[in-house]
C-alpha cells in the first residue's frame, strides 16, 4: 500500500487486511517496536525518524524481508509503508520471484493541504496502532481508543517540522513508484478524501478486480 503520510494507509491496510483474512505490516511499527524494545536496529532508526528521514534500505529490506519469510505461506500478505524506495521494490520483487510476484500496488492519492491537516491532528493508539483525528473523527472518550479502548498519543514525526521532512521524502522518494507499478502493470490509484468507509470500498474493489 502506497502513499504519502496521512493518506491513511495504515487506517484502510487494516481494513483491507481484515476483509482478505491474510496477515499485515507495516514498516513503521516494526521500526516502532523495534523502538520500544530497545533493540539496535531500533536504535538505528531513531535519529532517522525523528528527523523525518527514511531508514537506510539495507535495515529496512533485512528487516521487512524477515517478516515476509515468515507470512509468505499464508495465502497472501499486506505490506503498508513499504516499499518505499526503488531499490526497496526491487528487493520485494527478488523476494517473491518464486511465489509469482506480487499482485497489487494499491496507491492512496491525497493533496498535500489535506496532509497537513491530518497529521496535525492525528493521534495514534499505543494498543492497536488504530489512528484518529481530534476534529474529524475523534474518539467517543477523550484518550481513548474507540476501537480497543487503549490510551491514544501523538507521534513524535507528526511535528510541523518532520512532517514537511517526510512529505519531500514522499515526493522524491517514494512517489517515482507510481510509475513504477503503473508500468508493471499492477499500480491501482484510489482517491484518498472521502469517508473511511467509501475508501475502504474503493480499495477492496481494486484488490477483487
Ligand atoms: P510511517 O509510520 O510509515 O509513517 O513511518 C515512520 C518512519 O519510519 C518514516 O518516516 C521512516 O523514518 C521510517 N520508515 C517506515 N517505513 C520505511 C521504509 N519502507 N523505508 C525507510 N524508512 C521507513
């Protein structure tokens, strides 16, 4: 699943995760965690982060790459976050030779002035990851996940300084995917302002096709 951040990735990875019953990451909870255990490739990643930046490819692929290995035989996965770079796709396509390739490059397309609104008002749940917005969809108790019920945060990346970081990153980086995947032939693009639930649909649509 592909897109800048606050396109609502790791929203709809969920939902689309959970409508194909096959298992899903995403590459920034893996670093996060990583984070929160106090791991050196946690370490690693911290500075990058904060500042917006990507983590180096060869982290990243080691770390994403030992994930698919352990999912690969479960009928299908979602990646959210990831690839980011082409040197990351190109790594993921190496790694699924065997099994075919993968199917679906699912793009979440939101202008930046949307962007910024939502990163500045996002608040993450330290539970479940759920993500929810302090004016467009806030929580039925204040702190609280609706979801799980687990205490909510703001990530320390969602400052105006990191965000602009990680939005040029985004264009540099990560947007030159679209082409890539459009040209393989697999890129689907879903327009990311609307409801939750009518992006949700427009995606599942793209995956069914
Ligand atoms: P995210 O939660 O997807 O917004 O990712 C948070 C941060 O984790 C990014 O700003 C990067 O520093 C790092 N990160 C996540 N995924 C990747 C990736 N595929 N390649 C490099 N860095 C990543």
């Amino acid at each position: 699943m592909l897109g800048p951040p606050g396109a609502g990735k790791g929203t709809q990875a969920a939902r689309v995760a959970e409508s194909l019953s096959v298992p899903k990451v995403a590459s920034g909870d893996l670093f996060r965690d990583h984070q929160a255990r106090d791991t050196e490739l946690g370490r690693l990643a911290r500075t990058c982060m904060e500042r917006g930046d990507l983590v180096p490819d060869d982290i990243t692929i080691r770390m994403v790459m030992e994930w698919v290995e352990a999912h690969e035989g479960e009928g299908g996965f979602l990646l959210d976050g990831f690839p980011r770079t082409l040197a990351q796709a190109e790594a993921l396509d190496r790694e699924m030779v065997e099994s075919g390739g993968i199917d679906r490059a699912l793009y979440i397309n939101v202008n930046t002035e949307e962007l910024y609104r939502r990163l500045a008002g996002r608040w993450i749940c330290r539970s479940c990851q759920t993500p929810c917005h302090e004016h467009s969809s806030p929580p039925a108790v204040a702190g609280k996940c609706d979801r799980c019920g687990g205490d909510l945060y703001q990530r320390d990346d969602d400052n105006a300084e990191a965000v602009q970081k990680r939005l040029g990153v985004f264009f540099k980086e990560t947007e030159p995917l679209v082409q890539f995947y459009r040209e393989a032939g697999i890129l689907r693009e879903v327009d990311g302002v609307g409801t939750v639930d009518g992006v949700g649909a427009a995606l599942l649509e793209t995956v069914a096709e």
